[in-house]
C-alpha cells in the first residue's frame, strides 16, 4: 500500500514540474488539485491501495503537511526549477515518513528530507555562512543516518521484524530497547533535541527566512509522527526534553541575533511537545498534539510576516522604533511573538496550560517545576523584544535605513493566510474544546 500511493505522489509531481514548471503560481495550484484528485482515485479503488484506510491520526498529519507546504510553495522566492523540485522532494519525504510502517521505507524518508533540505540550504554559493550550515546539516545528518543504521542492524542481525508493531511486541527485550534507543537519538537531530541540538542556531542564522519555514516545520512534523510510535522506554525522552527546554532556554537569554533566537526557540519549544508524548498517555497525547498545532501555526504566521514584508532585520536590537516605521507590522509581530512565550489569553498559553495540568495530574513534580520556571525564563527574553519593538529608541540612521528598505508585498493569499493564522492565535483561547474532541477522536486508536 505504502510504495503504490508514493508511487502515484512522485508520478504526479514530477510530471507537473515538467509540464507547469514556468508558471509557478498555476505550478502550485495544479500540484495540489491533481494530489486531491489522485487521492479520490485512490479511495475509489481504482489503484489496489486505499491513502484513507491510513489510521486518523496519520491522515491530520498528513492534512497538516500539505497545508504548510502550500503555505511555504508562497514563501519561497527563488521560484527556479531546481528548488520547486528540492522542496517537493521535502514534502514526499515527509509523507513517506508519515505513512510508513516498517523502518527501512522511514529511513529512505528521513534521507529524502535531509539531502533536499541541505542542499537548499547551501544554495546560496555566494555566500559563507549559508555553506558553512549546508556543511553542519550534512555532517550532523550522516551522524543521525548513522545512528539509525546501527539500530536497524541490530534489529536484522538478531531475527527482528522490521514493521514497528512487531518490534512493540517484543519491547521487553534489551536489543530491542537499545535499537529503539539509536532510531530516538537519530530522531533528535530531526527536531533539534539534546543532545543534536547544537546544529540549529548556526543553521538558522546561514539560511534564508524562507527555508527557516521549511527546515523549522515539515521534518519535524513528520518525524513526530514517527517517534510517538515507537515511545517504549520514556525515561532517556523525558531526560532529552527537559534538558532541550533548559537548554534552549538558557541559550536564547543573551542572544542578539533574531535568527538564532528563534533556532534557541524552537529547542525549547520541541523539549515541551516531546515532553508531552513520552507520558505515555492520552492526555499527553492530547496535549502534544494541540502544542504542536498551536506553535507551527504561530511560527509560520510569523514567517509570513518577516518574509512577505521584507524583513532584513540581522539583530533584535535594529527592531527599536519599528512602530513608527510600520504599526500594523509592530502590534502583530508584538503579539505573535507573546503567543509563542505562552502569555495568556493567547493561544499558546493553552499549550502550556495544559501540558502543566499533564503533568501535576501524575505527580510528575519535579517535570512540573522544570515547565513553569524554564516558561517563566523564556517569557523574559519574549518580552525584552516586545519592549525594544516599542520603547527603544534607535539611532537616526537605522530608521531611516528601516524606511527606505521597507517592502510591500502584493501578494493578498499570503496575507489572508496571515489574518486567518492571526485570529486563531488571539482568539483560539476563547474556544478551544473543538481542537481536544478533534485530537480525541483520532487518538482512540494509539491508547
């Protein structure tokens, strides 16, 4: 079932970027109506193999990607060839991940992610740093490949199935649980966790702001969706997330690049949802899931923003006086940056919220203290760029250079996007109980 609908995918691409590649606007358009078409077809059993008979739960993951592949197809500024085919490259690699069952069709995902995503970053030649992350990607990447590896050579040199439900079966058993152990520190790598987290600030800072969009969001959806089925042993996860929340704390502190602070950012933020699926449980399940919507909603809003508005700020500081230059750009970036510290009543105060009441409801104290005081922390650096946006001054020259380089986009579906994400982040506290029936529902069949 896996290899026919990858398959069909790959077929459908590969002919619309020959055939539309030039119009990259209908490229798009027609990229998303054929897959939509070939998945009815699929449905109506004239392919042997059903995408619909996938669990719940994969088919919201695999909604997700495809709206924030849409989302990222806009984003996306070097409209070339090359890189339309690199990003729809990511995009299958993810769905394989999603969809896959047995550990060699996640592996050729997981390197389909990597080689796409590493060359996109390196495509700019011109410059130093970018090849310089292009090369960290790549080194770390092999790291993790090589971690993977090992655990799947364990695995076939002692009689194991390769299908992820046969290895739950046989969770007792010390081979498996050190096999288990290599796939979760090859996944670390993925979604920036301790201890592969130290790739992610110097990534973040050689890359454009629209890979930023990609690296920061499809591979770690996909390789969540992976992870939460093969949680046996949950104390060394438990251990990689905290340390990720305080480290990822800790590093953004003194940070003065924007870039690099939301790289510390998303360690932090990856620490909390990983937090939330190694309990174990429904809840947790529940709570992860809401977090994980709630923070890629926020950040790919906030992506928008930078990208659409041309937003060539390098240090926090050139953001001082930034409402006199644009006030819509300031009140909005003001807030999304608050939801993502978790300040109430935004939306991502929910995710915090809830993952605190997971916790407290099994006496996990210590994981309890480690989530409120690391979130007080983190809402300190949020707020000290809420004050320089708005009482810090910056020299004349800055501003006027701010002016001058300002941009306007004409692009109005990026911008209804925008408003859409926006509100759910203001409002979504207002009304939240349709999102917990909603992970509910597709939850019932993991617990």
């Amino acid at each position: 079932m896996e290899l026919d609908i990858i398959n069909i995918l790959i077929i459908i691409s590969v002919l619309l970027i020959i055939l539309e590649y030039k119009n990259t606007r209908n490229n798009i358009f027609y990229f998303f109506l054929i897959l939509v078409v070939g998945f009815y077809l699929v449905n109506t059993n004239v392919f042997s193999s059903s995408l619909f008979s996938l669990e719940p739960w994969k088919l919201i993951f695999i909604i997700l990607i495809f709206g924030i592949t849409f989302i990222i197809s806009g984003l996306i500024k070097e409209k070339t060839f090359d890189v339309l085919t690199l990003i729809i490259l990511v995009f299958l690699g993810s769905i394989i991940l999603i969809i896959s069952d047995n550990l060699i069709t996640i592996y050729l995902g997981l390197e389909l992610q990597t080689f796409s995503t590493f060359i996109l970053i390196a495509k700019n030649r011109l410059s130093i740093k970018s090849s310089e992350a292009g090369l960290k990607y790549f080194i770390l990447g092999a790291l993790s490949s090589g971690f993977y590896l090992l655990g799947l050579t364990i695995l076939l040199l002692t009689g194991f199935s390769l299908d992820i439900k046969d290895i739950l079966l046989f969770s007792n058993n010390y081979l498996s649980l050190i096999s288990i152990s290599l796939f979760t520190l090859s996944f670390c790598f993925k979604l920036s966790l301790f201890p592969l987290h130290f790739w992610i600030p110097d990534i973040y800072e050689g890359s454009s702001w629209d890979i930023i969009s990609l690296i920061s969001t499809l591979p770690k959806i996909s390789v969540i969706s992976v992870i939460t089925q093969l949680l046996i042993s949950t104390g060394m996860l438990i251990g990689f997330s905290i340390l990720s929340i305080i480290i990822g704390t800790i590093g953004s502190l003194n940070q003065t690049k924007f870039k690099r602070l939301l790289g510390y950012s998303g360690i932090s933020h990856m620490g909390f949802i990983l937090l939330g699926f190694s309990l174990l449980n429904k809840q947790g399940f529940m709570v992860s899931n809401i977090y994980l919507l709630v923070y890629m909603l926020t950040m790919i809003s906030l992506l928008i923003l930078v990208i659409r508005l041309n937003f060539n700020t390098k240090y926090i500081i050139e953001l001082g006086s930034i409402k006199f230059i644009n006030k819509i750009f300031a009140v909005t970036l003001s807030l999304l940056i608050l939801s993502i510290a978790g300040i109430p009543p935004l939306s991502g105060f929910i995710s915090k919220w809830l993952l605190l009441q997971s916790t407290i409801d099994i006496y996990y104290n210590i994981v309890s203290f480690v989530i409120i005081l690391f979130s007080a922390i983190g809402a300190g650096y949020y707020l000290r760029i809420v004050k320089i946006i708005y009482f810090q001054k910056k020299a004349s020259y800055f501003v006027w250079k701010s002016i001058m380089e300002s941009g306007k986009s004409n692009d109005k579906l990026n911008f209804v996007i925008l408003g859409f994400l926006f509100f759910v982040a203001l409002f979504l506290i207002f009304n939240f109980s349709f999102i917990i029936d909603l992970v509910n529902v597709y939850s019932t069949n993991i617990f």
